[in-house]
C-alpha cells in the first residue's frame, strides 16, 4: 500500500464547477500537508499549505484535512479554464526534518470554458 | 525573496554520454536540496536529498549521482545515460519539514 493514495483522473469539468481533489494516507505521523499545482512542463507550484487538521482558505482554493480519516481535499470554487492543469498532494511528518515530501500521484484536471 | 534556477531547460543527450545538470538556489542559506525526477503521467519520484554541504542521501540505485559543492547549489550526474534515464528532472528546496519549492524542470530525452 502506498503512503500517499490519489486518484489520477483525468478529471473534466464544465467552467464555474465547483472541483474537489482528494489523498488518502495511513502515516497517522503526517502534520503537514500541501497542495501543488503543475501546468504541462513546468515545475509544480505550491498552492496551500496546512499543519495538522483544519480548513484553510485562500481566495477560490480551500484545503481541508481531516487527520481522523486520513483524508486531505481541495476544493476550487468557480472552476476557471485556466485551473487545468495536474494538482498534487504532498504530506509530510513531525519526526522526518529532512524535509521529504511523500507526493500523491497528481490529479490531471480539466475544466472546459 | 528566494529563487532556484534550474538548468538547461530542455536537453537531448545520446545514449553513453555524460551528464549534468545544475541547480542553484538564492535568498536563503542551508536549504534542503532535492532532485526528483517524474515520467510522463505519473507522480514524482525522489531521487536524491541533501541537507547540507557534501551531504547527500540517495532514494532509489540507478545510474545517477548528486553533489552539493556549495551550500546552494546541487548537481545532478551521470557518467553514462541509458535510454531509461529520460524524463523530466525537478530540482526543488525546503527549509523543513513542510513547503518545497520548485524549479522549472529540465526535460531531458535519452537517443
């Protein structure tokens, strides 16, 4: 089983949709969870970040973890045509200072005009 | 603000030569270094981390190396590349636990 679970879509949607993106996990250790966006050939650029359990929120972006159900959401509201792209979860815990993200596989998202 | 610089953008080697590509971060001192490497469709795959100077832990046995010269710089090598050593190369930095930051990727495709 792998750490980090999400489902790879691809994921189409109608503009003005509102998206939801999921990871599961079963490091009960993990506290900090991310959220990256990557557009075609470029690197991944981080979106959210949130430490421990809770709702985070940032314009049409929210991130929610919910840590007794090993379970981190993103939700994009208002779903523009400039959303698509592949979104990644990324988590990490307290014991691993290194600083080495364990990436969920990415979810390819697509939102038609 | 900090910045990474990632280069070259994109690279076609033929199969046994050498490689190199370079990473070099500004605006923060003693990052967490990382190179990572992600094939077409699919997630992102660790292949080295370093945390400081010299310092360098690798993921995964393949047919790659990496060196930290200096504090913000990280390289990533080969000696000889095989037609599987294509794929798009990210180096990244963090300064703990949580946000890493990315470079713009270096697509290199194997001949």
């Amino acid at each position: 089983q792998k750490e980090v679970e999400q489902d790879p879509g691809p994921l189409s949607v109608p503009e003005g949709a509102i998206v939801s993106l999921n990871c599961t996990y079963s490091n009960s250790a993990f506290q900090y969870f991310m959220w990256y966006r990557q557009y075609s050939r470029k690197g991944p650029e981080l979106l959210m970040y949130t430490y421990s359990s809770g709702n985070k929120e940032d314009g049409r972006f929210t991130a929610q973890v919910d840590k007794s159900s090993k379970y981190i959401s993103l939700f994009i509201r208002d779903s523009q045509p400039s959303d698509s792209a592949t979104y990644l979860c990324a988590m990490n815990s307290i014991y691993n200072q290194g600083g080495k993200l364990i990436f969920g596989q990415g979810t390819e998202l697509s939102v038609k005009p | 603000s900090q910045t990474i610089h990632q280069w070259p953008a994109t690279l076609v080697q033929p199969v046994g030569s050498p490689l190199s590509l370079e990473c070099t971060v500004e605006g923060t001192s003693n990052p967490n270094l990382y190179w990572y490497r992600q094939a077409a469709g699919r997630g992102l795959q660790l292949l080295f981390y370093s945390v400081g100077i010299g310092q360098i832990s690798s993921e995964v046995p393949q047919n790659l190396s990496a060196s930290r010269p200096q504090d913000r710089q990280f390289i990533l090598s080969s000696k000889k590349l095989l037609l599987s050593d294509s794929g798009f190369y990210l180096c990244a930095w963090s300064v703990g636990p949580a946000e890493a930051f990315f470079g713009q990727g270096t697509r290199l495709t194997v001949v």
